[in-house]
C-alpha cells in the first residue's frame, strides 16, 4: 500500500516534462515525434506550457476542444504552476538569459529540476543548460 499523498505518487511516475515544442511536436507529427511519443504515458506538462500548446494549435486552426482529456486519458499529468515553481523558474533567468529562454522555457525547465525529471524539448538551446537533465529531441 502506498501511503504517499496522491500529488506525491504522481510525481514519482512523471520521469518526463514536456517543454510546449515537444509536445506540439508530438501532437502536429513534426520531427522528433517518434522520440515524445512513447514517453507521453510518463510525463507531465506545466499549465504555462499547456497554454503555449493551446494557444498554437489555435493558430493553426486545429480545435483543441478534447485535447486537455486527449493528454489526460494516454496519461500526461498537466500540472499547475504553483508559487514553488514560480520562485524556481525566477532563480533559472541568471542561467538560462544568455541563451535567450522564454518565461515559459524556464517554467519547464524549473518543474523538471523541482521533480527531479528529464525536461523534453525541440529547443537545442536547452542543450547549454548543465544543471538540468534536458534532452533535445530534434
């Protein structure tokens, strides 16, 4: 029996965090899909990058009606961005400005280093990034 609270089980089973480029990677069919694909069962996606894939999806008039429950249902947690995370991916803006990351570059990046997990993205620039386990899928 497992006497953890829920949130801290589920943690323990999202080895992956999905940056939105691989994710919509996945979704569109794109270069690097067959690499996010069989991790998606494994991980999890910050409701900041969740949004960023909404948001362009839209823009290429795909309807995202069920995409949320779509996630959920193959077994990507989408997790909310919480105070801890907010004051994580601050603290990475010193590291991670010199290679140009986006707000939500860094809160992928923060959830994966608060979780202890491999951060996925298409961004090669992640790849500078030491103190962080990133793989670059493309």
């Amino acid at each position: 029996m497992n006497l953890l609270p829920k949130d801290e089980q589920r943690q323990s089973l999202s080895k992956y965090i999905l940056d939105a480029s691989a994710l919509l990677a996945s979704l569109h069919n794109e270069t690097g899909s067959h690499i996010v694909d069989p991790l998606l069962p494994e991980s999890a996606i910050s409701t900041i990058n969740l949004s960023e894939v909404l948001q362009k999806s839209r823009q290429k008039g795909i309807s995202t009606t069920t995409l949320v429950s779509g996630l959920q249902v193959i077994g990507v947690e989408i997790v909310d961005y919480t105070r801890e995370q907010a004051e994580k991916t601050a603290e990475l803006w010193s590291i991670t400005h010199p290679f140009g990351l986006s707000l939500a570059d860094r809160a992928c990046l923060a959830l994966a280093q608060l979780r202890g997990a491999v951060a996925i993205t298409a961004d090669k620039n992640w790849a500078n990034i030491s103190t962080i386990q990133v793989r670059v899928i493309r």
